[in-house]
C-alpha cells in the first residue's frame, strides 16, 4: 500500500510523521538526520537550499533567505524578492519546503510519496488554508486533508487513552503563532468547541526581544546601533534564539557579540529574559480564559478549570519555564508535557493520514485505534455586507458565527432598502468586525447580484439568504426573494488567488528546480 505522509508546515520548523509497517506511527527525519526541518528557504542561481543550512546561510545572504513564510498567507500581495529581483509568492515559497521534505521522505522511506495530510492554525482563514493546500499541490503532494493543528496533537496524545469522555485544552506556542483550543474528545469523535489565537505571537518574537535587548546594550557601550545592519541583524537573531534555549534548560546564559570590529559580552539571566517576555506571555494567557468562557457559552455552562481534564502544551516555546508556571498559575493544574512538542502535530497528522486511505493504526499496547471523527469549527464568522438603514453605513451582518460546528447552515431574512429596488447586491464577508473594512470579502470582490425583484415598497420583499459552510470550506450561498421565489445561488469554492494557468507554470518552475 502506498505511503501517505502527515505533514506539520510551521513557521520556524517543519516535521513529518508516517505510520509504519507495524501501525505505529513515527516521525520521519530529514535527510540531515533531525525530527525537524527549519521551514526557511535559500534561493540560489541554480539551487534551492531548504532547512538547516539555508537558516545559517540568513547570517551571509540574508537578501536570498525567505524566512516564516507561513506568516504572510494572509497577505494576498506580499511576495518576498530575492538579490536577483526574482519574485516568490507564499505558496511556492512553501511548497519548497514541501518539496524537500517529500524528497527526504522518499529516501528514507524508499519509495515515492504522492500523498499527504498537512496541518493547519486552527483559526487560519479559509484562504490560507486553499493556499496551504495549493502549496502542496505544488510540490507534487496530492493533500487528502487540510486539519487543524491542536486536532492533530490531541490525536497524537489521545492514542493511549481514547474512552471516556475528556475535555481537552491545547495551548499551542509555536515559533510564529499561538493557538488555544478547547476540544471534547469523546470515544472516537474529537470535537473542536472553540478555537482562538494570535498569529502574531511566538518563538521569533521571543528572540526579536531579545535581539533588542542586545542592541540596545550594544549601542550603549559603543554608540552605534548594530542592527541597521542585516547581516548582524540575522547575526544577532541567532544568537538571541541560541540565548533564549540555554535559558530553557540553565538559569543563566553568556553571548558574545560583535558588530563593526566591535565586541560585547553579555550575562543574561533567565529572570532578566522572562520579563522581556512576560508581557507578550500574558497575552497568550488572556487569550486563553477568553476561550474557556467562550467555551462555556458554547457548551451551555459556566465551565471552570476543574472541568478541563487534560491541559496539552505544543509548540517548541512551550519549553520555556515561564509558559509552563504562567499556564499552570491561571489553570491551577499540572500540562501534559508528555509527549515531545514538536513532533505531536506531525504524528497525528499521520494517524489522519493512515486513517484516510484505510491503513491500521495501532496504539503503543498494538490496540487498533479507530478512524476518528473529526469535528471541526468554523474558524471565522461569515456573513454578508449590508446598509444600515438609519445611518447609511455599511455594516457586516453575520449569518454562521465564528465557532459555529462544520457543516453548518444558517438563514437570515434581509430586505430592500429603496422603494421599487429592483436588485440587491451580496458581498460576502469573513471577519468578526461590525466594519466591513476590517473584514475579508470572500468570492467575488465586486459581490454577486440578485436582480428581477418585482417593483414594490422599501422594505417589503423578504430575501431569504442561507448559508452553508461544508466538509470542504466551500461556501455555498443561496438569497431568495420569497414572494417570486427568484433565486440567487452563489458558490465559492477553495478561492484559490492563482488561476490554474499561473498554478500551472510554478508547478513546472518548482519541478524543475533542484531542491537540496
Ligand atoms: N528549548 C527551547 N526553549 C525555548 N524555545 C524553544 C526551545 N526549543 C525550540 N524553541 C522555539 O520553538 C519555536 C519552534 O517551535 P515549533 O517548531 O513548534 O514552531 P512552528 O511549528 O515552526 O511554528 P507555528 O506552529 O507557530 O507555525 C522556535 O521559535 C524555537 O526557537
Ligand atoms: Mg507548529
């Protein structure tokens, strides 16, 4: 039976899991001989340099070095140009990445690898999930699945102790984003019942304050700053990682640095980096007692920490001592800490995947573990533009709320706001904002027409608009003036930003570029 792989695509780092022979799972190392894979990529003239060395190359050729691209698949512009002007979008810089760990699948594996399951931020919006997607098509990659990343871990840690029903928070702090879930996992369901998060939080922000740090200290004793420089940024950037995971294991760490001809040593104590970091932390921890009382609303009670059975930390920077006394002061009570943080997204991506095309997957007492249902929420609300009638303003109006279970329909009558208004207009929404300006509009940007309603008094048709939100992330929208019965039936369907035209052609260019 041919293999299919789980893939974790993260920002900092990358890994890779495959059930084996024997149904267990198992990450799969990289052809350098690690768990994981730096999700950073060197363009040279004629090669590609993925993983470790491209993220060392950062400190000499900075301009040629794409790094925490997952950060900008929300942003349909960005594009990063290398020193040759050479422009690369978010999904092909991925897909790089992709191709090279379906290259150091294959040859540890030894055979072909054509299919795989790829994880996801729970919250990523429905673009940056069609373009995580497009990135493994990309590299050649078949994706049977798209799942959200803390689903993935709580597979990996439910493998030994699916049964009775559980209550599972998953606080995911990764190298560029943080994640908090709470999920019931009941016999063979995991239900997500609400997921937030803050893209913008993680492990580089760690080491960007720090990084700070240091020159400031830097251009107290020499006057200058060094970071105006790249090189040294990236220099500095190293150093402040290499800092920040001495800092996990010791109390106290010493870096030298240099700029300029310029030295600097500098002693730096674990209790001198948490308050640099401490600030952000709290963040995360706010985000994460909003989300138990979103969860309560969800599940129709007050819940309280006593109700959370299991506490589950992701993410490499969850090993930071802070993250750990932080989480266990709100919660009161001990985190899982059991199975290694990097690796738990991939392995149970793996289960998904092995699950996917009919293979057994066994538990560490050879068990057979059941195919889990997997029941999702919607990571945004949706809804569409409409004019305020007193104030003439334009306001989002939400059909299916953000946490809303997948599938899910939701109706909503709307009217017109003209005497003898002959057609509405939809613009479809994603956001949570009562502002359309701070939403995404889905679809069509110029919005869908429903035309042909019959001349009457403003506010008198009722248009019955219905939303669905499928299996697949595809948006079906019918708007119905009920009097006529005259349908409008809108489907938006993976908005894919490439034609298949340009998908093509950086397929072509991708395959043919040497990837090392
Ligand atoms: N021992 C450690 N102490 C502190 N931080 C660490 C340690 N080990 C790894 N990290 C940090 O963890 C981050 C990487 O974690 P991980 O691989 O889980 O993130 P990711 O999957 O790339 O990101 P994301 O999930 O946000 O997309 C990096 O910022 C790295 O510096
Ligand atoms: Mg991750």
């Amino acid at each position: 039976m041919a293999k299919v792989i789980g893939i974790d695509l993260g920002t900092t780092h990358s890994a890779m899991a495959v059930v084996d022979e024997t149904g267990r799972p198992k990450i799969i190392m990289n052809s350098e001989g690690n768990s994981t894979t730096p999700s950073v990529v060197l363009f040279r003239d004629e090669e590609v340099v993925v993983g470790g060395r491209a993220k060392r190359a950062a400190i000499a050729e900075p301009y040629n070095v794409a790094l925490a691209t997952k950060r900008h698949m929300c942003k349909p512009e960005w594009e990063f140009t290398d020193d040759k002007e050479r422009t690369h979008r978010p999904e092909g810089v991925s897909a790089l990445i992709l191709k090279k760990l379906k290259q150091d699948a294959e040859k540890q594996l030894g055979e072909e690898i054509n299919e795989a399951v790829i994880t996801v931020p729970a919250y990523f919006q429905d673009m940056e999930r069609n373009r995580t997607k497009t990135a493994g098509e990309l590299a050649g990659l078949k994706v049977l699945r798209i799942i959200n990343e803390p689903t993935a871990a709580a597979i990996a840690y439910g493998l030994e102790n699916l049964g009775q029903e559980k209550l599972v928070m998953v606080y995911d702090l990764g190298g560029g984003t943080f994640d908090i879930t709470f999920m019931k996992v009941t016999g063979q369901k995991i239900r997500v019942i609400t997921s937030d998060g803050d893209k913008f939080l993680g492990g580089v922000d760690f080491d960007a304050a720090l990084v700070e740090y240091f020159s400031d200290q830097f251009k107290e004793k020499h006057g200058t700053d060094p970071t105006k420089d790249l090189r040294t940024y990236q220099d500095f950037y190293s150093r402040a990682e290499e800092a920040k995971i001495d800092l996990s294991a010791d109390t106290v760490t010493y870096v030298s640095l240099s700029a300029f001809g310029k030295t600097l040593d500098i002693e730096l104590e674990r209790d001198q980096f948490e308050d640099l970091i401490r600030p952000r932390l709290q963040n995360s921890i706010d985000l994460v007692q909003e989300a138990l009382d979103a969860a309560s609303e969800k599940l129709g009670k007050q819940m309280g920490w006593n109700d959370v059975d299991n506490i589950l930390l992701v993410g490499g920077s969850t090993r930071i001592p802070l993250v750990q006394k932080m989480v266990e002061e709100l919660t009161g009570k001990t985190p899982d800490v059991g199975v290694n943080p990097d690796e738990v997204v991939a392995i149970g991506a793996s289960v998904v995947a092995a699950h996917g095309v009919g293979k057994q997957v066994v538990d560490a007492n050879l068990d057979t573990v059941p195919s889990l249902e997997i029941g999702d929420v919607t990571p945004h609300s949706l809804g569409i533009c409409i004019t305020d009638s007193e104030t003439g303003k334009d306001l989002n109006s939400i059909i299916i709320k953000k946490n809303h279970k997948i599938p899910a329909q939701e109706s909503r009558p709307y009217t017109t706001r003209f005497d003898n208004q002959t057609s509405v207009w939809i613009i479809v929404l994603q956001g949570e904002d009562d502002d359309p300006e701070y939403c995404t509009i889905i679809g069509d940007k110029d919005g869908y027409v429903l035309s042909d309603i019959p001349p009457m008094p403003k506010g008198v048709p009722e248009i019955r608009t219905t939303m669905t939100y499928d299996k697949e992330n595809m948006i079906h929208i019918t708007a119905e003036e009920l009097s006529t019965g005259k349908k409008l039936d809108i489907v938006i369907n993976n908005p894919s930003l490439l034609t298949e035209k340009q998908q093509e052609s950086i397929a072509k260019e991708i395959a043919g570029m040497t990837v090392k």
